[in-house]
C-alpha cells in the first residue's frame, strides 16, 4: 500500500487530482475509463482541480463513466443533501462529460434491492472499475460500510450508525433525526474488485482511522482497513491526518516515497 504524505488539503488535493487526470489521459483502451467517486467534504478540492484543469483544456471526460459510491435512501434528485445533487452541484455540471455516462445509485427506486443489483451488474458490463476514489468517515467507514459491515459485501441497503447521522447531521441543519438513516451503498468488495482504489484522508478527526487502515489489523470493525488486502490501493492524507501513526510508519512512507519519485 502506498501512503501519500502531503504538507495540508491543498496539496492532498492537487496530487490525488493530478494522479487522477494522469490516468485518465493516459487511457488507451478501446473501452471507455471507468471512474468510481466520492461524496462528503474531502474530495471536494480534487474536484475543484478536476474541474480546472477540463476547463482549461487539459483534460476530458468525454471517454469517463463514473459510478458514485452511495446514496441516501429516500432523498429525491433534487434535494440538497442528496449525492446526487451534490455530484452534480461540485462536479458534473462543470465538466464535460456525458450524462449518460454518470451512475448514481438511486435512493429513491421502487425496488432498492433490484437498483444495487442492476448497478453491480452494469459496473461488471464496462469491465470493472479502472480507479475507485474513495473517503472514510471517522469510524472508518468506506462508501456507507459501516463498522462489522463484511469486507466481501457487495452494493446493497446499509443502515447508518447514528455516530454517522450525528456526523452527517451538520449538513441537515445539525439534527442528527433530519439524516436518513438508510442509505445505498457499494460494498467492500466492490471496491476491491477495482483495478486501483485512492482513498484521500485528512484532518485531525480523521488521524485514527488512518492508524486503523493503514497500522491495525485487517478487520470488519474498520471496513478501510480492507485496504491492505488491495494491490493497487493508494491512501493519500495530510500531515494533520498523520497524527496517530507511528514515528517508523510516518518516516516509511516518506522514505519510500521520495523513492518512488526518483
Ligand atoms: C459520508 C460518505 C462517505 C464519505 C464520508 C466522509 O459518510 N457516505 O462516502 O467518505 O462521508 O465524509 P467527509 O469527507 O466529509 O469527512
């Protein structure tokens, strides 16, 4: 596992989003790149720099099909607080990629069990995911896989801990009841299953589920902690995030690093 130590979020966020783009323009398949995404507040500045850099010309999403993480249950597309929303608010309506080529899970189908099927099955229809980008919560949730969810899950219904809808609620007006407490979510392994996953973890709030993901055992009561079992997974934080690593495992991955640029 590669851990990626940037000085603060700015950096975090240019070197995720250059490492992104790079992989994106450097596609050469037949078959378009197909790209899972995040909701939440860490991978809002990658998708301010994704959104520069198409803006600018540098880079298209023209051949990109995405498929976000999850979805809360109940929330209609227009909503506010829906991903759906949110995706679309901080991200696709500044690019240019088809609409047709955006998956979003739908909170809102008839048959929620038949909706996390057919994304499994339409995922698996353009090959697999070239790079899942991903943020966890504090407790070390990945996508909606909340602790003791199994690390072989697949896209389903989740119930929410209502630690999470406690964190969650400063977007609902600080009230933990206003959150939905079911949501959709891929699972563990469909998130493995990716040829590359990018998880991006910063903060203070966040230092001990970095120590867990990337230091602690493998373990369904941290589902990031999955991660170490992937190879091709890449944690990239901040030095505010770094708090509870060891001293040998923060020098490690700077050690190794400047290798890899090398
Ligand atoms: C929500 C999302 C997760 C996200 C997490 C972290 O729970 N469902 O996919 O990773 O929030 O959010 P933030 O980046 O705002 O800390």
């Amino acid at each position: 596992m590669r851990v990626v130590i940037q000085e603060n979020y700015e950096k975090m966020s240019k070197w995720a989003a250059d490492y992104i783009a790079a992989k994106i323009r450097n596609h050469k398949e037949d078959r378009p790149f197909v790209l899972g995404l995040p909701t939440g507040s860490s991978p809002l500045g990658v998708y301010a720099e994704l959104v520069r850099q198409c803006k600018a010309g540098e880079l298209s999403f023209k051949n990109v099909v995405t498929f976000n993480m999850d979805e809360y249950v109940g929330l209609p597309h227009e909503h506010d607080q829906s991903y759906w929303y949110f995706m679309h608010d901080n991200f696709f309506d500044h690019i240019d990629i088809p609409a047709e080529n955006i998956n979003i899970l739908n909170g809102m189908a008839e048959d929620l069990q038949a909706e996390c099927d057919a994304y499994e099955k339409k995922i698996a229809s353009y090959g697999g995911i070239d790079l899942f980008m991903g943020g966890i919560g504090v407790d070390g949730h990945l996508a909606f896989n909340e602790p003791f969810t199994s690390l072989n899950s697949r896209t389903g219904i989740r119930d929410l801990t209502t630690d999470t809808m406690i964190v969650n609620s400063r977007f609902f007006g600080n009230d933990p009841s206003k959150v939905p407490s079911r949501v959709l979510s891929v699972g563990i392994g469909t998130v493995t299953d990716s040829k590359e996953v990018l998880v991006l973890i910063n903060g203070h709030n966040k230092a001990r589920a970095l120590a867990k993901t990337v230091m602690g055992s493998v373990s369904q009561m941290w589902t990031c902690s999955a991660l170490q079992m992937h190879n091709g997974a890449i944690i990239a934080c901040d030095e505010a995030a770094c708090g509870e690593l060891t001293v040998d495992a923060y020098k490690y991955f700077l050690d190794i690093e400047k290798k890899e640029r090398l």
